[in-house]
C-alpha cells in the first residue's frame, strides 16, 4: 500500500534539483546586477553537482538518471534563453 510518505533520504536528490534550477533562474534574472557573481557561482556549482549525479546515476544503472539528466538539459537551456527584445532588425 502507498501511504504517500517520502523517505528523508528522498527529500536530498529533490532538493538538490530544485536548488539547481532556482539558481538557474537567479542567475538569469541577475545577470548583470552586483549580486551576478554570487548567483552564477552557485549556479556554476549546483550544475557540476547536478551533472555529476546524472553521471553517477547512469554509471551505476539506476534508474533515476531521467530526473537528474531532465534537470541538467532544464538548466541548461533556462541559463542561454533570452526574453529580452531582440536587437537585430528584421529583415
């Protein structure tokens, strides 16, 4: 029977993920402002942390290497995705 109860132990790897994508999130929104340098080295470091687990996750042939690999792509993408208006003119 499911009672819907998450081991502690299960609560890290979740963590971890969202860790990585709020840091994704806040180095983008402070990409230029004096808080920049903190929010991209925690970003820089959530993703060694977040790729090495995916790594991990695949060596050992789990398989919990989905969330953790989703989470790396989500990142990544998150971090070079511009919102801003485009400076080209349009041809």
């Amino acid at each position: 029977m499911i009672d819907g109860d998450i081991g502690g132990a299960a609560w890290l790897p979740i963590g971890m993920q969202m860790a990585g994508l709020v840091s994704a999130v806040l180095a983008r929104l402070y990409e230029a402002g004096t808080h920049g340098v903190w929010c991209h080295r925690l970003f820089y470091l959530c993703m060694a942390f977040v790729g090495a687990a995916t790594t991990a996750a695949i060596v050992l042939g789990t398989t919990q290497w989905l969330p953790w690999g989703a989470t790396f792509a989500a990142m990544s993408v998150s971090v070079v995705l511009d919102f801003g208006p485009s400076t080209r003119e349009v041809l």
